[in-house]
C-alpha cells in the first residue's frame, strides 16, 4: 500500500511538471507571436512614413519654405501670359514630395497594408517564427483574397462590423477575426486616411494658388493704372479734372479694398482662436479618456487580484478535502455518522442518495428572476477544474446567481452535481463542487446544463 501511495504521488508530481512545461511552452509561444506583430506593424508603419528618406523629407521641407517665401512676398505678376509663381511653387512641392510617395515601391507597401484583413489572412510559422500571409488556393479558412479597403463600401467605420466567434446549427465551432488582424485592418485606415490627407491638401494648395492668379492680376491691373495716372500728369493739365474724379474713384476702391482686407484679417483671427479653442478642448479630451484607461486598469487588476486568492483558496480546500477521503479509503475509517453514507462521494450531509427529480420545465423563455428561482436557468459549462472542484458558468448576477447561493446542476434531466457560487459577476460566476453528490466527473466544458436554486442554504 505505502509503495503505491509513493507511486501515485510520484504519478501527480510528474503530471503537475508537465502541465507546467506546457503551460510555459503555450506563454512563450503567444509571447513569439506577439512580438512578430508588433516588429512587423512598426516596419509596415515606417516604409509607409518613409521617414528614412531624410534627404528628400529634407527637400519636401525646403519646397515648403520656399512656397511660403512666395505667398509672403506677394509680388505682382508683370503680364497675363506670365507664369504665376505661387503655382510654381505648389507644382515644385507636388513632384518633391511625388518623388518617393509615386514609387512603385511605396505604392505597392501601400496597398498591400490598406486592405481587410480575415481571419485566415495570417498564419502563424511556429518554426520560422513570423505571421505569413495565407495562400487563398491552400487556406481553408481564406475563401477569397483580401480586399483594399478603398474598395469596400463601409470599410469597418465601427469595430462590431468585425465578424466574432460564432457557433453554427450543428455546434460546429466558427472562428471570427482575431485582434491581430483588426488591428492590421485598423492600421490600414490610418494609411490610408494619410494618404487621402496629402491628396486633399494638394488640392487645397492648387485652389489656393488658383485664386492667388486672379489676386495678382487685380495687383497688376492696380500698378498700370497707377503708371497711366502719372503719365497723364506728365503729358497734360487738361485732364486734372478727370484725374481727380479716377484718383476719387480710386481712393474708394482702395478703402473698399482695405475693409476687405480687414474684414479677411478678423475671419483669420476668428479661424485662429477657433482652432486655438478646439486644441484645448482636444488636450482636455486627451487627458481625460488617459485617466479613465488608467482607472480602468486599477480596477481591473484589483479584481484579478480578488479572483486569483479566491480560486487559491479554493484549491487549497478541494486539495486538502482529496488527501482526507483518500486516506479513509485507504486507512478504511469512517468518521463519526459515516455508518449509514453510501458509496456515492457526492451526497450531501444530511441528503438523499438518490437524486431528486428534474424540475419542471417552463412554458416559454426564462427571463425573470422568479422563473429563474422556480425553473431553474439553461445554461452551459465555460471552463470545469475537477482537480480543485471549481467550475464556470457564463451566467452571472445579472441572471440571478449570487454569492453563497447552492444550486443543482442537471445534465439531460439527471442531476450531476451541487454547486456553491463562490463568486458572481454580472456576466459569469465561479462555483465549487459541493462533496456527496450525483456525479460531477460526467461533467464536460461545453456541456448544456440547467441549474436549479437549492432551497436549503445549511449545506
């Protein structure tokens, strides 16, 4: 007997490694993943930027001085047949920043990062160590190539449009699309949304020196007329009448040129301090949505905290529980009362042996909590540990289910087992097995169950 208990611990010593070496192995490998993601997400987003091209950024840069040297100085153009220099100057900035944003080289990284990426688009080489795009003539799971997200008529404006894990009739398990291509997905409508960007301000830029060409011909008109009044003067007295009446007329045209000017200012000073207003409220927003993340993730790991000491807990009394009915069944004592228990482990103290009938089943959908506490709730089991008699439910208090409350699990109108919440949150709870009781080792993850309020909360 005593080699046999040596035997059986060195079983659950060996057992206990290798759960731990797989459990290592899982965490390293979701750790290689992860990191060949990020690396490839920061060198797609740094050949998009092309930051490395300093050389030509540095170009682009002085282009733009330049464009900026013109509008300032605002100089007149001498005929209509001259070119207009701020158009120039916009044309000189388009083929600089075209030369590397028209590469075949950028324009193919471009599309191939700016499309809908599917749940099988990437596929993880454990030996390689890297995510390769899948093959749509090979990849079950790819039925067709990824679309440009130029092409699709709503291009993911809202992350629900993302197709999640489904199950279909047959319980067949489908895989919707995972985070890592939401987020290649996501990043694409960035590139994209800057690559729009540059065209528009291109074209604002064109508009802007469109209408700077009729604003240096009216400059050019107002010169010749200017030459043409001191020629008169030089020439001849005889029109000094008719001068004066044009040098009014000018004079009012200039004044109305001048409120022109002034009321152009004050609509720039009011776009200003719009803007001026509108960055403030964008730093605040900023502030605010970092505060509520940093809070959120207090909270959160608070209550892992809480969860994990409860689940150890947990354990440690499952464990100790194990050790003792084993040694009674090997020792062949009872303690005191035991004389009349069964053979069934899991019957309650004080409990029939037998198991109790189904409950009766409702007439339509269970939906308050009063049909809950006389029908019971169908539901299924998440995750199930008989090691520490522990199981999850994807019920939580929303449903009814609190802590401390006792209730009866049945498998196809059999009770199986008798569970304590331990812990109940609104959208799943955490339970233990209660002891001597139906035949929780029947039960399975996945598993369609109803659970049934236990009136007698002594146990």
């Amino acid at each position: 007997m005593n080699a046999f208990a040596v035997v059986l611990r060195l079983f659950s010593l060996f057992g206990l490694v290798g759960l731990a070496l797989f459990l290592w192995l899982e965490h390293e490998s979701y750790i290689a993943q992860d990191e060949a993601f990020l690396k490839e997400q920061v060198a797609n987003g740094y050949e998009v930027l092309q930051s490395s091209k300093e050389s030509q950024w540095k170009n682009v840069k002085d282009k733009k001085q330049a464009l900026m040297d013109v509008f300032d100085a605002n100089e007149p153009v001498t005929s209509p047949n001259d070119p207009n220099p701020l158009t120039e100057a916009v044309n000189e900035l388009k083929a600089s920043e075209d030369a590397f944003l028209k590469k075949k080289e950028y324009t193919t990284k471009l599309e191939e990062v700016t499309k809908e990426f599917s749940q099988g688009s990437f596929i993880w080489n454990g030996e390689t160590k890297s995510w390769d795009a899948a093959d749509p003539k090979k990849s079950p799971i790819l039925k067709v190539e990824p679309e440009s997200i130029g092409n699709l008529k709503n291009n993911f404006a809202d992350i629900d449009l993302f197709k999640e894990n489904v199950k279909d009739e047959s319980g067949n398990f489908i895989p919707g699309v995972s985070h890592h291509n939401r987020l290649r997905t996501l990043l694409g409508k960035f590139y994209k949304a800057r690559k729009d960007t540059l065209s528009e301000l291109y074209s604002s830029r064109q508009m802007t020196a469109d209408r700077d060409r009729g604003l240096r011909e009216s400059q050019r008109l107002y010169d010749n007329m200017k030459e043409e009044k001191e020629k008169w003067e030089a020439s001849s007295r005889d029109f000094e009448l008719k001068f004066q009446s044009s040098q009014a007329d000018l004079a009012n045209e200039k004044e109305e040129r001048q409120q022109e000017k002034e009321a152009f200012e004050t609509e720039v000073k009011g776009l200003k301090d719009l803007t001026a207003q509108l960055e403030k409220e964008k730093q605040d927003l900023d502030e605010q949505r970092l505060a509520q993340i940093d809070e959120l993730k207090a909270q959160h790991g608070a209550k892992v905290n809480d969860l994990t000491r409860e689940i150890q807990i947990a354990e440690k009394r499952g464990y100790q529980t194990g050790i003792d009915y084993m040694m009674k069944q090997q020792t062949g004592a009872n303690v005191a009362g035991d004389a009349n228990k069964t053979d069934n482990v899991f019957a309650g103290i004080g409990e029939e042996a037998n198991s109790p009938p189904p409950p009766p089943s409702p007439a339509g959908t269970v939906t308050t909590l009063e049909e809950v506490s006389k029908y019971g709730l169908a539901t299924s089991i998440a995750r199930i540990d008989k090691g520490s008699g522990m199981l999850m439910l994807p019920v939580g208090s929303e449903k009814g289910l609190a802590r401390g409350g006792i209730w009866t699990v049945y498998k196809a109108q059999e009770a199986m087992a008798r569970i304590k919440v331990q812990n109940a949150a609104k959208n799943y709870s955490l339970a233990y097995i209660l002891p001597r009781f139906g035949n929780p080792s029947r039960l399975r993850p996945g598993d369609v169950i109803q659970v049934v309020p236990h009136s007698d909360k002594t146990l």
